[in-house]
C-alpha cells in the first residue's frame, strides 16, 4: 500500500498554521495540536513548542519525537494537521 498523498489545500492550511506559530488556526484553546502523517501515524504537537517556533511532534503510537527546521520540513516528512 503506498501512502497517503495529502491535498495541496491541506499541506498549505498546515504550512500556514506552522508559519503563523498557530494564530491562524480557528478555536485554538488546546494544550496540544493534532497532526496525522501519510504513513497512516498520528502525532501531537505542543502548543508551547510552536509558539517558540520549535516544529517538534511526538508520535502517539510509539511516543517517538520527530523535530524539524522548518515547516516545510514537517511537511515533507508527511505530517499535515488532523
């Protein structure tokens, strides 16, 4: 099965999200912010984090932490917002 290819409307919500340290985002009163990968994976980033422009994710499943530069780094790695 080959993975999930995200739209280019997703992959710019989420690059827009990233960039604006998540002001763009619409009911942002959550502690974490809910992201899916194209591998079929979930993750959660911490608002805090993003606020700080570190793009850091932790994996649910395993609660391994992926980091990235920047966020087309995170998208490229196959993470949109869930």
């Amino acid at each position: 099965m080959s993975p999930i290819q995200w739209s280019d409307g997703l992959k710019a919500q989420t690059r827009q999200a990233l960039e604006s340290h998540g002001f763009d985002m619409p009911g942002l009163a959550w502690e974490y912010i809910n992201f899916k990968n194209a591998d079929s994976g979930y993750g959660l980033m911490h608002l805090d984090d993003l606020l700080a422009e570190r793009f850091i994710i932790t994996r649910r499943e395993t609660d391994t932490v992926e980091s990235f530069e920047t966020p087309d780094a995170v998208i490229g790695a196959g993470w949109v917002l869930d």
